[in-house]
C-alpha cells in the first residue's frame, strides 16, 4: 500500500503534463491532427506510447529524424580569444530540424513502428536549416558556460550547466544552447513558441548584456 501510494502522484503528475501540453499545442502551428494526413491524433506526428523510434532526447519519439550534416554559424565576435567551437546541432535541436530544415516531410511519421514517407514538407517560410545552412541563424550547439561569457564579453554567466537564468526560464543541454532553449514546442504562449515574451528583447538580454 505505502508503494501505491508513492506511485500514484508521479502518475497523476505525468498525466497532468500530458493534458497540459495537449492544451498548449491545440490551435497552434503545431496542431497538425486536422490536416488530413492519416491521423487525427495530436500527439501521433512525434510521439506514441508503444514501439518508438530510439532517438536521443526524445521521449517515445516517432518521427522519422533528419540525417543532413549543416553548415555551422561562424563568427569573430563569437569567441574571439578561441577554445570554444560551434558543432553540429544536438539532439535536442535535430527534433526541431528533422521537421523545419525541410528534408523530412513533416507527415513521416510511425504506424506501428514503421516510419512512413510523408508528402508534406516544411515551407519556405517556416524552414530553419533549410538549404543545409545554419550560418545566418542563431548560434546553437556550443558550450555556453563562464568561459565563453568572458571570452566574447557582453554575455551573462549561466547559473549552472541546467540553466542560463536562476527563474530557471531557459534551459541548457549538458550546458550547451541549443534551439530548445529559445523555444518550447508545447507552449505558444509567446510568438513562434518562446519560451519567455521577447517584448524588449527581454529574452535575448536574458544572455546578453546588451
């Protein structure tokens, strides 16, 4: 008894989380169950309960996952005294770009384990990588910790290899930035799904001094 009554909570938080992105990611962008691709199922295009992908940072991911090698973000004013590099996108980030950089069709997703071949591709507007560059858009995939905030100046110190800021708003990945920690893909509360409002450049100063 004293067992079930430890497990049913984190149950209940789970099922508590799973609602609450439903409810954050109906009517957005992300919202792709009534556009008549093989299932109404909002969850369905990137995850399911059974027979997932094994995909590196995903939670029973089920989507087929993009597989380009991107030319990277280069810049002297990024660390001008060297030791830091910009490598390929994370995990994390090639959740994002296995839809947005347009080589996977945004409807190749899983039935019963077997990944489908979509027909539906990202649009030219939408599409972050998509002609196999990322050197005109925001550096991701680097260590952002102390060091680079000395190197580059004008940067705020991280809190922790976890976070950037303490309120805990943006997240980091084994202490790297990458496009999850600018954007929530459950949560459009904020334009193309911030993670905090950018009125201000409130976010950007969240790193950058100014």
């Amino acid at each position: 008894m004293r067992n079930i009554k430890i497990i049913l909570p984190a149950i209940f938080g789970l099922v508590v989380a799973a609602v609450s992105a439903q409810a954050a990611i109906t009517g957005t962008p992300h919202d792709l169950s009534g556009r008549g691709w093989g299932t109404t199922e909002l969850c369905k295009f990137c995850h399911t309960p059974h027979l997932a992908q094994s995909v590196i940072g995903a939670p029973l991911w089920n989507h087929a996952s993009t597989s380009r090698a991107y030319t990277l973000y280069s810049s002297a004013t990024f660390d001008p005294n060297g030791g830091l590099t910009i490598g390929q996108p994370g995990p994390q980030s090639k959740l994002c770009l296995s839809c947005h950089d347009g080589t996977v069709a945004v409807d190749s997703y899983a039935n019963g384990g077997i990944l489908q071949t979509g027909t539906h591709f990202m649009t030219s507007t939408n599409t972050v990588g998509g002609s196999g560059s990322l050197a005109f858009d925001h550096p991701i995939a680097f260590t952002y910790n102390g060091g680079l905030a000395t190197s580059a100046k004008h940067l705020n110190t991280p809190v922790s290899v976890s976070w950037v800021d303490a309120g805990q708003t943006l997240p980091l990945y084994a202490g790297k930035l990458e496009c999850a920690t600018c954007h929530s893909v459950h949560d459009n509360t904020y334009t193309k799904f911030m993670r905090v409002s950018n009125a201000g450049s409130a976010m950007c100063l969240t790193c950058h001094t100014y």
